[in-house]
C-alpha cells in the first residue's frame, strides 16, 4: 500500500507541485489550504506523513501539530515555512515536528525526508 | 503633537510657587515675630506702670480730680511718678488720662487738661486692655501727636496705652499713655525680619536647586527611554519587516522552483502549465517588490485614479466562495457613475481585500455584510463604508493593523492596509475603522475624487 501524504499549504501552485512530483513518486497526496480542512482531512486519510506549512489563512499551523501530536505520536509532520529563523525551528522540533524545513524547498529533498521517515517508521505504516 | 516640555513648565511654575510660598512663609513669620516681641514689651512696660502705680497708691490722685483744672500737686506727683520713664531716653511722651479721657498729665505741658477725638486705643485700655500700637513720627499722626520734636520726625515708635485700676482691682481709674522709640527693639526686629527673609529665600532656592535637578535628571531618563522605545519599535518593525519579506518572496519562490523541478521531469505532465506558473510567480514578486520599495520610498504611485465599485465587485467577487462557505448575507448598497478616486487602483483594491477578509474572518459562522458605496458632494470624495456583524475588533487591534509589516491574511503582503491608509491620505482621504466590542466592525473610507 503505498504511504499516503497531506500536504496543508495555502500556496495552491506550489501544494500541486509537490502533490504531482509525490504522485510520481507513488505517493498516495491529499491536499489541504485551510487549517480547518487539514485537520478534517488527517481525520479522515489518516497519513503517514502531515507536511505543514506554519501561516495558513485562518491560523498557524502549529496548532494542527499540537492537535495531531495530542492524538497520534506515529504520523511524521515536517514543517514547511516561508518565514526563517532558527528559533522557529527550535519550537516546531520541540511542539513535535520530526522535521523543519525553509521555502523555496528542493522537491527531491522532500521527498528523500519523506523516505527517511517513512523508512524508519516502516512497522506502523499501513497501520494508520 | 508637539512636545510637552516638562523642564521647562516645571521650572516655571515651580518657580511661581516656591516664590509665592516663601514670600508668604517670610511675611507672616515677620508679623508673627514683630507682633509678639512688641506686645512682650508692651506687657513688661504695662507690669512695672502698674506696680509702681500701686507702690504709690496714686489712686488718690485720680479719685475725684478729674474736673478740676491742673494742680500742681498732681503735676509733681506725676513728674515724679515718670521720672523714671523719662530717664530712660527712648520714652518721647507719656500721658496720663482719666476715666473721662481728659488728659490730666503728660510730660508735653501744652496737653494739660486737653481732651481728644474718638480714640479707640484708649477705649480699649480703658476696658482694661493693654493696648500697642506701631507708628512713624510725621506719618501716623493723631490729633494727640501733635508737637513731637521735629528731629524726630520718621523715626518709628511704639505707642502704648495701659489701664490703671484702683487699689481694689476692681475698677480702671486711668491710663498711662507712653510713646517709646525703642531703637534696639526695632533694630531687634528688623535683623529678625532680614533673618526671615533671607532664611526662607536661600530655602526657597536650595528648594528650587533640588526640584529643578531631579525633575532635570527625570527629563533625561525619560528622553533615553523614549530613545528606546523608539529603537525597539525600529527593531520590532525591522522584524516585522524580515518576516513580511521573508514571506513575500520565499512563497513565489518555492512557486517557482517546484514548478521548474516538475517541468524538467520527462515523464511528467504540466510542463506547460509549469512555466505559465513560473510566469506569474515571477510577476507576482515583482509586484510585491513594488509595493515593497513604494512602502519603503513613499513614491507616489504613477497611476492615481481608481473606479471604487469596480474595485469592491472585483473584491467581493473573489471572496465569493468564502462568503457563501461562511453563510454570510451579503448586501451591496452601490451608487451607480460614481466619479474615479485620486488614488492607486492596486492600492485600494489591497485595502478592500484587507479590510473585507477582516470582516469575513469575524464572523466564521455566519452574519451580514454590508457594502456601501456613494458620493459625498459636499466634500467631494467618494465613500465606502464596510460593516460586518462580527465579533468587532479590540482596541489595539483597530490601530495594530494599520501597522506596516503586519503580515495579514491569505496572500497578504502584511502591507496592504499600512500601503493604503498612507495612499488614501496622501490623497487627502480618511480612513476610520469603529468597533463596538460583540457588535461588528465599520470601516469608513473617505477618498477624494480625481477632479
């Protein structure tokens, strides 16, 4: 079964770009541009993987990360932001990100922190 | 706002005050002191008049005299009874007055027998008062002043009056009338005056000295902390600054570079569309580098002309799906040829996407929006009036997103609202948000129009 990734970012070009570049890959992508649609859809797809961008239209993203990680300690949320700074890192790792990532990303390395995790989580996947 | 200038006022009217404070300090003080010590002497003079009065029981003579003209029996016996006085050199005039304030002794002859006006002094006295009063020879004359010496004429004297009772203690029988130059008594309260006066003057400046070097050292201390705030709110608005920037370019970018990375993939489909998407992130940022460099500079925008109601259909068309997703009633109250608006078009429609998003987030459950747009004719500018029946906005809010940097909502620049209000300004318009906390939020809008 192929893992399944939901992307929450309101920057549509970039959320399809990297949806189309997974799907290539063999990803299964959801994709949200709201806070309120990422949560609903994590309820119901259930990823593997939450890559989730910090300044979403109605809210932060961090607290999507504090919502997932009171529920699922297993689903890998790698934070993809626009804004800088090593203190936002710091926070994100510590609020329970298994990764940060700074805008523009390189798609590949998405992907290969995508694989890192999945590959150290291999038992779980499929499970959720 | 000019600035308050706390120095300068406090040294003024700490000034005024002091002085006015030490000056009444120093006067009442004088009289306080110049009254006691004379009613002292008075008192004394009154005690040793008295007990010499009773040593010689002049009672007698006063008993049933008063009628008849000067005896010499009387005179001696006076004379002799004010030797004493007299001997002393700062007594100029004694008299001596029966019940019926006929003068029946005085060491000035001529007064003999004589009887004044109203004489309130001597009334007093005769109610058994001892009575003193301060007077200038030539200056305060009464009509039983007359005749003093000429060369004495300026000098200050104490004039008292002390009643005399019989040898029962029971009922006045005259008065004692003495003028005293009392030169070392004057001379005593006029260094005791120069004390006073100079005594609260240095108070008053050594006083002023302390207030005017702490409120100086106040002034200094809070001049530096304004110097900080000032340079905090630069570094706060510098952060801002980093992060709307940040923000403002990371997001295209990532645009752009994934698109690019999804282009070159072979297999992949949308390589086309990719370099469209390339395309417009490429404008987008230059566009947000405008806007940036136009906050930065204040350049005048090149084209200053803006359809008002164009603008806001073209806003609220966008938010379409938001307004019927949130179940907001939306009403548009539009007059229709509404004259162009001296102002940038992207500008405005920057504010009004700003300010309408502001409404929308308000009211995530629903509510009314209502729209309005008309001309002003009496003063000549167009206005927009935005109300939503949201939650309202804090007060510091209302000021907080006017703030340059301030990142807003979905695809803001965190510029729009501070880019406008500047423009709209500029352009001599106004723009005002009033909220009523639980009530909604109206933003009024006052743009004048191009001619």
């Amino acid at each position: 079964m192929a893992p399944s990734v939901l992307i929450v970012e309101d920057e549509a070009i970039l959320a399809r770009n990297i949806q189309l570049y997974l799907e290539h890959h063999g990803y299964e992508v959801h994709v949200a541009a709201t806070k309120e649609d990422g949560l609903r859809q994590f309820k119901e797809v259930h990823p593997s993987i939450v890559l989730l961008d910090i300044h979403l239209p109605d809210g932060d993203g961090r607290e999507i990360l504090r919502h997932i990680r009171q529920t699922d300690a297993n689903v890998g949320i790698i934070i993809m932001t626009a804004f800088g700074g090593i203190q936002l890192a710091v926070h994100a790792m510590a609020a329970g990100a298994d990764d940060y990532v700074e805008k523009p990303v390189a798609l590949d390395t998405l992907k290969l922190l995508i694989d890192k995790f999945i590959g150290e989580h291999r038992p779980p996947a499929g499970t959720c | 706002m000019k600035s308050f200038n706390l120095l300068r006022w406090f040294s003024l009217a700490s000034l005024v005050c002091i002085v006015l404070l030490s000056g009444t300090m120093a006067m009442l003080l004088s009289r306080f002191m110049t009254k006691t010590m004379i009613e002292r002497d008075a008192a004394i003079s009154s005690q040793f008049v008295e007990s010499f009065a009773n040593a010689k029981s002049v009672s007698t003579y006063f008993e049933g005299l008063q009628d008849m003209p000067p005896d010499p029996a009387l005179i001696s016996f006076f004379e002799s009874f004010f030797e004493h006085f007299l001997l002393e050199s700062d007594v100029i005039r004694a008299n001596v007055y029966a019940r019926d304030e006929t003068i029946v002794w005085s060491s000035t002859r001529d007064l003999i027998g004589k009887r004044f006006g109203p004489n309130d002094g001597l009334d007093s006295a005769l109610g058994g008062h001892v009575i003193v009063e301060l007077g200038t020879v030539g200056i305060d004359d009464k009509t039983e002043h007359i005749e003093f010496e000429p060369e004495l004429k300026g000098q200050r004297y104490i004039e008292t009056y002390m009643p005399i009772w019989s040898g029962d203690r029971r009922t006045i029988i005259g008065v004692v009338e003495i003028y005293r130059l009392t030169k070392e008594m004057f001379q005593a309260i006029d260094t005791g005056v120069r004390f006073i006066w100079v005594g609260t003057t240095i108070g008053g400046i050594l006083l002023y000295i302390a207030l005017f070097a702490v409120v100086r050292q106040a002034g200094i201390v809070i001049r530096r902390q304004e110097q900080r705030l000032v340079e905090l709110e630069s570094m706060a608005t510098i952060g801002e600054m980093a992060s709307a920037v940040a923000h403002g370019i990371r997001n295209p970018l990532a645009s752009i570079r994934s698109s690019a990375e999804v282009a070159t993939i072979q297999n992949l489909d949308g390589a086309h569309r990719a370099a469209k998407e390339i395309i417009t992130n490429v404008d987008r940022l230059s566009e947000w580098i405008r806007s940036f460099l136009y906050q930065a500079h204040g350049d005048s925008p090149a084209t200053a002309a803006a359809d008002v109601n164009a603008i806001a259909h073209s806003n609220l068309d966008g938010l379409a799906t938001v307004i019927r997703r949130q179940n907001v009633e939306l009403t548009r109250d539009m007059q229709e040829s509404l004259p162009l608006v001296r102002v940038d078009s992207a500008l405005l429609g920057h504010a009004l996407n700003s300010l309408l998003t502001n409404a929308l987030e308000a009211m995530p459950a629903g509510g009314k929006l209502h729209i309005t747009t008309r001309m002003n004719t009496k003063r000549r500018v167009v206005e927009v009036h935005i109300a939503d029946s949201g939650h309202g906005l804090a007060k510091h809010l209302t000021e907080r997103v006017f703030r340059p940097f301030t990142t807003t909502k979905r695809g803001g620049l965190g510029l729009g609202l501070a880019l406008s209000r500047r423009a709209i300004e500029r352009s001599g318009g106004t723009i005002d948000l009033t909220s009523v906390s639980g009530e909604g939020l109206v933003v009024v809008i006052q743009i004048p129009t191009v001619d």
